[in-house]
C-alpha cells in the first residue's frame, strides 16, 4: 500500500532531467537567453553616444546657425525701417522716437526716416546759408567802410584830442606826486624833476631818490637809496594807484651823497631813476 501512495505522489510532479548540458531545462535555457542580453554595455554604448563631441558641436552650430538667421533678420528689417524714404507704413506705429535714433535734439513728431530728416535739415542749411550771404553782402561793404574812416589819419588826430583818449593832465600830475610824496621821509627822500606829460597820459620823469648808507651803524637800520627806488616803483607798478610802468630802469646804481641841506643832510646814498609811465584815468582802469 505504501509503495502506492508513493506511486501516486510522485506522478504529481515533473522530474527534472539532472544531465550536465541542462537540456530540458526551462530555467537554464531563459537564464542563458538573458545572459546574451548585456545591459551594461549597452548603457555605456548610449553614454558614448550622447557626449560625442561631433554631435555636440553640430547642436551648437545648428543654435548658432538659427541665432544668427533671427539677427540677420532684425538687422534687415531695421535697416529697411530706418533707411525707407517713405514714412507711410510706419507713421501710424508708435515709433517715432526709433525711426530719429541717432539724430539728437531732433523732435520726431511727424515719424520721419532717416532720409527724410537728412533731405529737411539739408533744405533748412541751404536756406540759412542763402540768407546769410545776402545779409553779408550788405553788411561788408559798410564795415569795411567805416573801418576806413575809423583808420583814417583825421578820425585818429580827432580821437587823441577828444573824447576817451585824452586825460586829464591835472589829475595825473596830482596822483604822481601823491604816490611820490607818500614816504616816511615826507617826500625828502625822492626828488622828480625834467616831468613831461602828453594828452594821452604818457609820463616821462627823471628823479632822484636818497637813502642811509650801504653799512648802517650797529644797532640801526637805515634804508639806502636803491631800496627806497625800489619801493616808489612798486607803488608805481600796483595798478591801484592807476600807473603804469612802461619801461623799467635796467639798473639802478648807488653813489655817495653828501649835502648840509637842511633834511636832506641826514642821508648818504643817491640813486638815478629814470621814469616812462602811462596814467590810467578812471574810465580805462
């Protein structure tokens, strides 16, 4: 009976075939058709592909390529725009302001191009010019007329006589004596004489101005000559005091001076000063 029951049991299941090639064997023949499969590699084969630089250069260039066409296409469209002679088909836009880009303190109201702003401005110059040249031609014969009778040798002896050109000999001769008197020595220490004046406020003067000795005694100061004519003519170069120096002495020389006249006794030093100066009256200060 037992070895029925197991007669019966193992006609339940299928034996497997235990030879060495696994012939008949479902799992080996599926396990050695996903063998032939190589997932790895053909990853890697998909990697390779995808950083081939051939491949990527040619995605760059083709994004380049198109770039490239879309600026061309602007950059056509724009020059059309702006270099159209008629303004027809852009008036009515709200561009006014870019169609004149470029031409600045140009106000745009009437949305003109380029070219029809150049052809108004160009008409506008060409009558401005026009307009000019016949003023002028009126106006230099005249100029040049009165530059005549303003050069000529009467209108000139007129102006040295009369009118701004002349001063006031009275007030310059006042002004120069008062710059000259103003020292401490109360005028003692310059002496002007041989003064000329003309009409036209040129002064020529030869004067003398005095002064201490070269070597002063121990625990004085004197001031020689040639420091004092020093000083009278920087008081005679500020123009505030309305003269002006011509010609400036090119040297000024000491020599011994010696006198029992009266103040003029106390100095020792004499220096030569030869004057050319003009007056400035008021109205030309």
């Amino acid at each position: 009976m037992e070895e029925t029951q197991n007669t019966e049991q193992k006609s339940n299941y299928i034996e497997l075939s235990q030879d060495s090639q696994g012939v008949g064997n479902i799992f080996n023949e599926l396990s050695g058709e996903l063998g032939e499969l190589n997932f790895s590699e053909k990853n890697t084969q998909e990697e390779t592909r995808k950083k081939d630089p051939i491949e990527i250069a040619y995605l760059v260039s083709k994004n380049v390529f198109i770039f490239g066409i879309i600026i061309t296409i602007l950059l056509s469209l724009d020059v059309f725009i702006r270099s159209s002679e008629d303004n027809q088909l852009f008036a009515s836009l709200p561009i006014c302001s870019y169609l004149s880009l470029g031409t600045d303190g140009y106000d745009n109201v009437e949305c003109k191009t380029i070219p029809m702003i150049s052809t108004e401005v160009h008409a506008e110059k060409e009558k401005l010019e026009k307009n000019i040249a016949s003023n002028l031609i009126i106006l230099v014969p005249k100029f040049m007329q009165s530059l005549d009778i303003t050069n000529s040798p009467k209108v000139q002896f007129i102006q040295e006589h009369t009118g701004d050109s002349r001063v006031s000999i009275t007030d310059a001769m006042a002004r120069f004596t008062e710059i000259k008197n103003r020292t401490s020595y109360q005028w003692e220490d310059i002496e002007c004489k041989t003064i000329s004046i003309d009409e036209t406020g040129k002064i020529s003067a030869s004067c003398q101005t005095y002064g201490g000795s070269l070597v002063a005694p121990s625990g004085l100061s004197t001031k020689t000559s040639r420091e004092t004519a020093l000083s009278f003519l920087e008081r005679l170069d500020d123009t505030k005091n309305g003269f002006q120096i011509l010609s400036y002495p090119k040297t000024l020389d000491i020599s011994e001076f010696n006198s029992t006249d009266g103040f003029k006794a106390i100095f020792s030093t004499k220096t030569s000063l030869e004057l050319k100066l003009q007056y400035l009256s008021a109205n030309k200060m």
